[in-house]
C-alpha cells in the first residue's frame, strides 16, 4: 500500500506573508500613536536589558 502526501505551497508561504504584513501594519500604526520621548525611552531601556552599550 502507498500512502500519498500532499502540501500545498500556496498556504505555507501566505500564512507568514500576512503575519509579516499584520507585525508591519501594527508596529507603524502604533508608533505613530506614541509620543517620540516614550519609543527613546523604551529603545534606550531595550540596549540596556540586552547588554548593548548605548553611551
């Protein structure tokens, strides 16, 4: 007996397209709601708690 499996590459190469759109949509629509001195302060915070020297 042979068993035949099929993929469809249509939906495998959609699915992380749209979600790259959504995470690109989200992150401009909610960085231009925020005030510039809270992105500075949370990027400053962000090179900090990875260890990257940012002075």
């Amino acid at each position: 007996m042979t068993t035949l499996t099929a993929k469809s590459l249509g939906t495998s190469r959609v699915v992380p397209a749209v979600f790259a759109a959504a995470l690109g949509i989200a992150l401009i629509t909610l960085t231009g709601h925020v005030q510039a001195a809270a992105l500075h302060d949370a990027a400053h915070d962000v090179r900090h708690a990875t260890g990257f020297p940012c002075h």
